[in-house]
C-alpha cells in the first residue's frame, strides 16, 4: 500500500482547505518527506500557469511521487463545475477539466480526480446524467490517450451532490430515486 496526501501545488491562495499539509508547496513536500508518505495529490487551480517539468523535478528530489492531480482546488477558487447552471461556466470548466489532464500526464499522475467539480445535475438543463455521462467520455478518451485516468470521488450527503453520480460510475444499481439515472448513464 502506499500513501498520499493532498497539497495545493504553487499558485493557490488562501489555503485551500482540502489540502492536508498547508503552506508553500516546498514548505509541504518537506513535511511529506518528513512523514514519510509515497506520493501527494496535487491541488490544482491553473494548470497552463504552472511549471510542470519544475514541480516533477522538486517532488523528484523529495523522493515523491505525484499520486493524483485534484479537481478540488478548481472548484473551491473559481465556483466553477462541469455541471453548471451558467453554460458558459461550464464550458470553461470542461476547458479546464482537459488542462487538468494535459498537466497529469506532464507530471506522470495516473489521476485526475473529480469531486464536487463534476456539479449538480440538478444545475443544467434536460438530463444532467446525459450531460454528465458526455463530458466524463469525451474527456476521458483524452485521459485514455495521454495515459492518465480519470476517478470519480465518491462524495457524501454532506458536499450537497448528487449522491448517484458517484454510484453510477462505479456500477451501482441499487433501488433508490438516482438509480434510474444511474442505470441510464452506466449503458451509455
């Protein structure tokens, strides 16, 4: 087994509040060395800004790995979603959401993970769950080519999403109000 923690690489400020090690990002790949974890989950806000040779040679020289790169950061700096009641906010998060993939695979993170920045499907109009099912494949035939995979992030009641989405994805085909929705996106 190995073990990551999540830190916001260079560029978010304030703190994020999902990242387990806060401060700079040297200040928190020496804590992780220290702790001796494998890897961290990067917290990314703008991937085209960062340097993504530079944080791989620095995680590199702390004998760490890049894990995941976290979708998390993104929607708590900016409000933005894949699902997004305004569709030009949407359309810049589906943007965003390939720039997440492009700087993975820069930084040789097999993840991108999408929590709450998928959204609610409740936001947009007609079908959320086809909404989402489409953005999630056209996306991933980008990760499929640049080698990276994209995880869905099985939030609770309490992050308010949409609790189906995440049983959808991962083969749920329970009997509740979202499995009909869930059924729906697992055929596609």
């Amino acid at each position: 087994m190995k073990i990551s923690l999540v830190v916001q690489a260079p560029g978010i400020f304030p703190s994020a509040p999902l990242a387990v090690l806060s401060g700079t990002f040297a200040h928190g790949l020496q804590k992780a060395a220290s702790l001796g974890v494998d890897g961290l989950e990067l917290a990314v806000v703008d991937p085209e800004s960062l340097d993504a040779l530079a944080i791989k040679e620095q995680m590199a020289s702390c004998r760490l790995a890049v894990s995941a790169v976290s979708s998390a950061g993104l929607r708590m700096a900016t409000g933005s979603s894949l699902l997004h009641r305004d569709a030009e906010i949407s359309r810049n998060a589906i943007g965003r959401l390939n720039e997440l993939i492009r700087f993975a695979a820069q930084v040789q993170a097999p993840l991108v993970t999408i929590g709450s920045f998928k959204g609610m499907r409740g936001w947009v109009e007609g079908n959320g769950w086809e909404s989402l099912r489409d953005i999630l494949k056209d996306a991933a035939s980008t990760a499929m080519r640049l080698g990276v995979r994209l995880v869905i992030e099985p939030l609770n009641r309490t992050n308010r999403l949409q609790p189906g989405i995440h049983r959808s994805l991962l083969g749920y085909r329970g009997g509740n109000r979202d499995s009909e929705g869930a059924n729906r996106l697992i055929q596609a």
